[in-house]
C-alpha cells in the first residue's frame, strides 16, 4: 500500500482498512478466533497513515466548505484514528488477548473472565452473584495497570497529533458540543426522575432480587435484573428471533428478507454475550451479532442492534463512504438503535407477543423502565466522572472512589472503585448515548404526534426511518432535534417518559 495522493484515494483505500479491520474484529467477537490479530491489518495500511497525509488532509478541510468539508474532516479524523492505531494496535491487542486469557476460579471449577461475566446474567442464587462479583471484578481489575498506560499512551499521541491537550476541549470540538452542557442537563433529568425511580425501585426489586436484598444491592446484580430474569419463562431465548424480527415487520422492515444485514445468532462459547453490529462496509455488509440467554434483554438487545444494522444497511449506496460509514460520533445512529429498542416499552407489545393479560404486561412494561431508568442515571454519573477524569488526568490513579461513589450513588447499586477504566467508554461514548437519549425520547414525543400511540407497530415508522436512514452518517445527532423542532438539550419528553408512573 503506497501513500494516499489525494483525499479520494485516501478514502477509497480507508474503506478496505476499515473492512479488513472491522472483519477481523468480528471475527474475535463471535469467538470463530481466539486472538485478535487488529496489528497485523494495521501492519499491513500503514502507509496510509503517515504524519504528511495528515497535514495535507487538515489544508483540504481549510480550503472547502459546507459538506465537501464535511466529509474531508471525517476523513481527517479517521486518518488520525489510524495513525493512533499504528501506535498503539500492538498494546491494545495485548490487553484485548490477556482479557481473553484470564480464568478466574469458581464454585471448584474454572472459566474465563468472559464466561464469569456472562454467567452473572443468569446466576439463579443471590450470595453465588455476589461471590461470581467479586472473583470477576477483582478478575478484571488485574488489567488496569495495562489499561491505564494504554489510555496514557492513546491521550498523549492524541495530543501531540491534534496540537489540543485538553482532551475535554477536543472531544467537545469533534462533537460539537459542549459536554459540560450536556452532563448539566443530564444531571437535571436524572435528578428530576428521582421519586419515579426510588418508587419503581421499590415497586419492583424485591421481585427481581428476592427479599434477601440489601438496600443497596453490589453492581454484580445489575446485569441479571437487567436480563429481567424472574420473567426469563415468558421472554424465552427460543422465542427471541422470531418475536423480533415480527416486531420489526410490524414497522416495515422485513429484516430476514434484508440480505445486506448478515444474522449471526449462534452460540458459541468465546462469544461475547453482548449483541452488536459490526458495519464492515455499509450498505452492502453489515453484520447483526448476538448471542441470547433468555430475558426481555434478548428481545432489547436484538432490537437495538437492528437499529443500527437498519440504520447503516439502508443508506444511500451513492452517499460517499464518509457519509455511509464514518461520524464525528455515535450519537445519531444511537438514537435509531434506543428508537427500536423501546419497542420493548411498550405494554401493548407484551400483550401481543406473549400474551399476557393487561396488567401483567403494564407490570412488565414498567419493569422495562426501571432498567432504562437505572441506565440512563448511570451514564449521566458516567459522563460526571469521567469528565472529572480526563479535567484531572494527572491524577488518574486515585480517580477509582471518585467514580464508584458518583455511579453507585445515581444507580442505587454499589459499584466498585476498581471498576472506574473499565467500565470508561473511549472518546466520550457515553456523552453519545445521553445525547441519544434525550433525542430519542424527542423522536418518539414526535412519532407519537404524527402517528399515533401504536407508532410501535405501524409502517408509518418504518417510513419516517428509512428517511434518515437514507442519509447515512451525513446528519449530527443535533440535526434530528432541529428537524423536530426542539432544542438540543430539551429533555422534557424524555424526564415525561421516565418520570411517569404507573398506578
Ligand atoms: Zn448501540
């Protein structure tokens, strides 16, 4: 591979990086390899990232305006992206394969640290989940040393390439947002839906956890109330594929039919229990993964995914491959994935696809919120802390209580301090999801409006959808609230879905 001469040959070339990698990457995440071998595709493009083409990349964005300049800012980025990557691909890979090889030790047997994290989902007793917690913290804790002097390593190349060492005023330039803004407004959102989670909380955990609980459960608990999994006899893993891909249909989207979007829904030991799309080269390959295990969090998981799968399969194919794959960030096609997702939401659905009686499904219905509720406090913490993070990066080592006390305090579940690298999401992630949050809940108020309260199962969704879809990356999570008509940070509709109750 010879040096890129011109920004188009650069991001045709950026396209085979991009699959190559984003193969490989799958291939380790449905377990069909045991080591991730990301340095070796890395190896082989290096000559597409080179410091030149860099400068050269940042005078076109300086020459061109309106989306012409755009897309050469996404390409300049993502020729960033991969001179970090030449960097620091072999250490990552290092992390990644140690994760992959630590077996941690329980009840007389051993298992990987993977396996132990998935097997918390469905840990029938209480005391074994809070036991499995802490062999999987401590399990995973082991790493942080690597963990932390790979971030190092990441932040100061970033620095060094960008020219901008505040890693807060960069990632906010990239966004374009202010993340201090949006961790206010969050904040707020998350303190107003107080009473309405510390209700649900009580309506409800007694049934999810037994009455052995404590008032403040350990973090080991949360992936099995996530799973819903005193209801795993109604949401089965048998059931999950067909149930999905009927709701989609009910909004349009035939997705078995959809030979873009690859399905892989086996299990295989090594999998990574969490669902995700890999979009190797969008719209013609895009692969859905997941691996259920029985719960509502199948049903969820499967139908985020689709979002997304959805999302990158249905774009425009003559868009440029900046505006078919790459994004300043992840906020938009997240609020496709948390759109489909709250199909799940909805009481009616329980009472089409299984059955249920009314207030059974209500029930159900509003155990669903409990979770999203606990999710979107968590990440609003998040957003808290690792702000508080990167503004005192000196002095990361003794960031740990800092986090577990911000987390474990919105969450109501007892997080541990070791958990703070973690449980960090790379280049402000999870200021994506809250943005996507409080713009979801802005598209479903509008849904609402124009379709009306079965927007969950009417075509009339899958059109509004497959509008944007059409767009690709090209929009900004932000554009979505002007075409709505609201403002960026208006979180009323979404502390309205959260804050309500039901009697
Ligand atoms: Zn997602």
């Amino acid at each position: 591979m010879n040096a890129a001469s011109t920004a188009d040959e650069f991001e045709r070339n950026l396209s085979d990086y991009v699959y190559e990698r984003s193969e490989e990457a799958r291939a380790v995440r449905v377990g069909e390899k045991e080591t991730s071998d990301q340095a070796a595709v890395v190896a082989r493009y290096e000559a597409l990232f080179t410091r030149s083409t860099l400068e050269r990349l940042t005078q076109d964005v300086e020459g061109a305006a309106g989306s012409e300049r755009e897309r050469l800012e996404r390409l300049k980025e993502a020729c960033l992206g991969g001179l970090l990557s030449i960097e620091i691909a072999e250490a990552s890979d290092a992390l990644e394969n140690a994760i992959l090889n630590t077996e941690i030790t329980f009840e007389d047997g051993s298992m990987p640290l993977r396996a132990g994290q998935a097997r918390l989902a469905v840990l029938e007793s209480y005391a074994g989940r809070d036991e499995l917690g802490s062999i999987v913290t401590d399990g995973s804790a082991q790493h942080n040393e690597r963990r932390l002097s790979l971030l190092e390593a990441a932040e100061q190349l970033e620095a060094d390439l960008t020219g901008q060492p505040d890693p807060i005023v960069r990632n906010a330039e990239l966004k374009q947002v202010d993340l201090f803004e949006v961790r206010d407004a969050v904040g707020r959102a998350s303190s107003a839906v107080d009473n309405a989670y510390g209700a649900r909380r009580e309506d409800h955990l007694d049934a999810l956890l037994g009455p052995e609980r404590e008032d403040e459960p350990s973090s080991a608990h949360v992936s099995y109330i996530r799973r819903l999994s005193p209801l795993a006899g109604t949401y089965t893993k048998e059931r999950a594929v067909e149930v999905c891909l009927d709701s989609l249909r009910a909004v349009g989207f035939d997705l078995a039919a959809e030979h873009r979007i690859k399905l892989d829904l086996e299990d295989r030991p090594q999998k990574n229990p969490r669902a995700c799309v890999i979009a190797s080269r969008p719209p013609d390959v895009v692969h859905l993964i997941t691996r259920a295990q029985g719960g509502l969090a199948d049903y969820e998981a499967f139908l985020h995914e689709a979002g997304h799968a959805l999302h990158y399969a249905g774009c425009d194919p003559d868009l440029p491959y900046a505006f078919r794959r790459l994004a300043r960030d992840h906020a938009l096609t997240e609020i496709y994935a948390f759109l489909v997702e709250s199909i799940t939401r909805e009481p009616e659905w329980h009472v089409r696809h299984f059955g249920l009686d009314d207030e059974t499904a209500q029930r159900h219905a509003d155990m669903a919120f409990l979770i999203e509720t606990l999710l979107f406090r968590r990440y609003a913490a998040k957003l808290d802390s690792e702000l508080r993070f990167w503004g005192d990066v000196g002095n990361a080592r003794s960031h740990g209580p800092v986090y577990a006390e911000l987390v474990s305090a919105a969450s109501g579940f007892r997080y541990p301090a070791s958990g703070y690298l973690a449980d960090m999401d790379s280049g402000f992630y999870t200021a994506d999801y809250l943005r996507a949050w409080v713009r979801t809940a802005q598209v479903r108020a509008a849904l609402r409006e124009q379709v009306g309260g079965n927007w969950w199962c009417d075509e009339a969704t899958g059109e509004f959808l497959r509008e944007l879809f059409r767009e690709g990356t090209g929009p900004s999570n932000e554009d979505i609230a002007d075409r709505l008509g609201f403002a960026a940070l208006d979180t009323g509709p979404l502390e309205s879905e959260l804050g309500a109750t039901y009697a």
